[in-house]
C-alpha cells in the first residue's frame, strides 16, 4: 500500500517541452491521410471544427498551456470555457503523437488538473456532478442502492461473499436502469453461455470516478482510488472484466500497474472465446449498420478489432465502416464533460455522426459504449443499436 500512496502524480510542466514546441502545423486538425469520398468528413476536432477559432483546437490549447505556465497572462472564465469545450476524444494526440511525439490529450487533462488546483475549474455546469460522486458514488445523479437494484434479480455470485475466477464491474452506465438494464442482462447472459466465472460485488461496487479525471480533479479520484484496488484485490479474482470504455481506460490506465489482476475489456473475452468456438451465434440478426468506434474503447485503449470481430460473426449481420472510423473515429460528443457544459456543441457532433452514417448508407448505428448509444438514442436520428443486445439476439436459446 506504501508504493502505492507514493506514486508521483505528473502535472503540467512535466510536458513542456510538448507544449513549447508546437509550431502550430495544423495536423492536429484533420484525420490520417486515406482515401475519401470527399472532404466532407475529414475534419477530427468537435470544438475546433464547431466554433473555428485555432484556440479551440490542440494548438490553441497547447499555446494557452505555454501562456499560463510562463506567467504571460491569468486564466479568465473564457480560458475555462475553452479547456473545457474538450471531449478528450485523443483523435488530436492520435495525429499528432506519430510525427511529433507530442502528448496534446494528456496535456489538455493536466491543464484541467491545473484550473482545479488554482480554483478557476471545473465549471459550475459539473458541479452538480461532483456533488453526486462524493455523496453517492457515482456521477449520474443517481441515489444509493442503484448497483444492487441493477444485479440482484439476476443472481450472480456476490464476491464479497463467494469466490470466482473473474469480477465483472459493471460501472454505474450500464447500472442505471431502463434501457441500461437490458444491455447489462445481455453482457451478463453472454458470459454464461462462454461459461466464463464470474461474479459482482453489487452494492459494494464503487465508481471508478473517470468523471472526476475528465474534469481533472485528481484529488477525488484519489481519495477513492486506493481503497477500491484494495477492495478488487479482497474478491480473489484474477481478471477484472468490464464493458464500459469509460472505466476500461481508468481501469486500465489508474489501477491496473497497482493491483495484482488483469483488467481486460469483455470484447477481448469474447473474441477469444468465439475463436475457440465456445461461443456461437445460431438466430440471424439482419441488420447494415455502421460501427461506431468509441473513443476510450478505440483511441485510448487501442480495442478495434475484437467488437468487429463479434459482429461479423453475427448471421445476417452487414458491417458498415464510418469514412471516419479505427483511430480516425469522430466522438460521440459526450465525452469530456462536454455534454453537461455545452450541450449544443454535444449535440452537434452527434448529428455530425449521424450526417455520416446516412452518407456510409448505413441503416442503423451500432456501439460498445453506454455514454455513446445514449447520446446517439438523443439525437433521434437512426436507430442505435448496443453491440452486447445484437449477440445476446444472435445467441437465440443460448442467451437464457
């Protein structure tokens, strides 16, 4: 535990020698050169392509990091507005990083842990957010008790109790009722016909605050952190599986170099296990659909391949590619904070998504990500489908 509390935290001026020497050569606002049909869907940034002004994309950013760490001038709201107007999709850092080795997405977070620390972030918009994480543990504004409501009629092995091979960590998306419940019903009957061990901590599952280091208050994450590896660790398990990108990436990034288990995302599983056929999908699901690539799924945890995988194994199913799509994904627009600061910039990336698929010629949108199905299901465009619904489908009697 001692190795633990001492961890160094990295902040802003570790990366300045990035941020000094953007020369500002615009690649971080435009996706990887490959065939087009047009120019139309070749722009990468929400806010920088949205509002137009270079201090909303990476460079701006990275000029607002040199400014503020070399005392040239004081952080006003509009800095704020502005470093928050991110979704911390990574498509900037995924331009930029190859050629230059600059950490643009990493450095806009520790600007973000900067103006929490200096008091001038986040914005009074995620409050009410924060407020929910420290009183009920989870971002979602949702009461004590949710997690067991979640779990309990599915009967699963509760591991503060029993033993299992794997935890399955829900994460609060995939807990919070309604249309959620039905996708964790399917994540769950999937894991049962892989015959796969597992089970939940229910109640006592905590949220993995990725909220709070979106919005760079590391101090709450943190206070939280070490007290969950030690949880995790009490179940025994050796593998923690989840579905939801969002705490993948926390998971993956925050915990996992301090716990003794492996964190790995369920469609690694059932890639895996659809190769050595102890999963198989029997009922067709006629469907052309495009797969959105989510962005802490693809980007920040580089998974791709494996949710394609399971749905070009699905009878009937035709897979349709966004023009932006792998490690050229456009966000969803909930991401970041975004959503609860400036709803109208989430709401139009969004519909730029939408705008895409229909010129892909896809008649539905398919993801792997809670906070991107709803934001799609919001835009009331084309239906969106959840990746786990259509194998649980496909799985026919295999799936109860």
């Amino acid at each position: 535990m001692e190795k633990r509390l001492t961890r160094k935290r990295e902040k802003l001026t570790d990366y300045r020698d990035d941020y000094w020497a953007c020369g500002k050569c615009k690649m971080c606002q435009s996706i990887h050169v490959q065939k087009m049909s047009s120019a139309r869907f070749s722009y990468n940034c929400p806010c920088g392509t949205r509002y137009r002004f270079e201090s909303y994309y990476a460079a701006g950013m990275m000029e607002i990091a040199r400014g503020l760490t070399n005392f040239e001038f004081e952080p006003t709201p509009k800095t704020a507005e502005i470093i928050y107007s991110c979704n911390l999709c990574g498509l900037c850092q995924e331009m930029c990083y190859p050629l230059k080795t600059m950490h643009t997405t990493k450095i806009i977070q520790l600007l973000r842990e900067k103006a929490v620390e200096e008091g001038w972030g986040p914005l009074e918009a995620h409050q009410p957010m924060l407020a929910s994480t420290r009183d009920n543990d989870n971002a979602l504004g949702l009461p004590s008790g949710f997690k067991e409501k979640a779990v309990k009629p599915l009967k699963l092995k509760d591991l503060t109790k029993e033993k299992a091979e794997n935890l399955l960590f829900i994460g609060c998306a995939y807990a919070a009722g309604g249309e959620m419940q039905k996708r964790l019903e399917s994540i769950v009957n999937i894991l049962k016909a892989a015959d796969i061990d597992f089970g939940v901590l229910g109640n006592a599952e905590p949220c993995c605050r990725s909220f709070n280091l979106m919005l760079g208050d590391r101090d709450g994450f943190e206070e939280r952190a070490f007290e969950n590896m030690e949880l995790f660790e009490s179940t025994g398990a050796s593998t923690l599986i989840t579905a939801c990108p969002h705490c993948l990436q926390v998971l993956k990034d925050e915990y996992e170099n301090y716990m003794n288990m492996k964190v790995i995302h369920i469609t690694e599983l059932i890639a895996k296990q659809l190769k050595e056929k102890k999963l198989q999908f029997t009922s067709e699901v006629k469907l052309k659909a495009a797969y959105h690539d989510p962005c802490m799924l693809g980007r920040w945890c580089e998974i791709y391949n494996q949710p394609r995988r399971a749905l070009n194994a699905l009878p009937g199913f035709e897979l349709v590619e966004f023009e932006r799509n792998l490690e050229n994904s456009w966000c969803c627009g909930a991401g970041g904070g975004v959503k609860a600061a400036d709803p109208d910039l989430s709401a139009w990336t969004a519909a730029e998504r939408m705008t895409e698929a229909r010129a892909v010629g896809a008649e539905a949108v398919v993801t792997a990500c809670p906070h991107c199905e709803a934001q799609f299901a919001e835009a009331k465009d084309l239906p969106v489908y959840d990746l786990y619904e259509l194998m649980a489908k496909a799985m026919g009697e295999g799936a109860k």
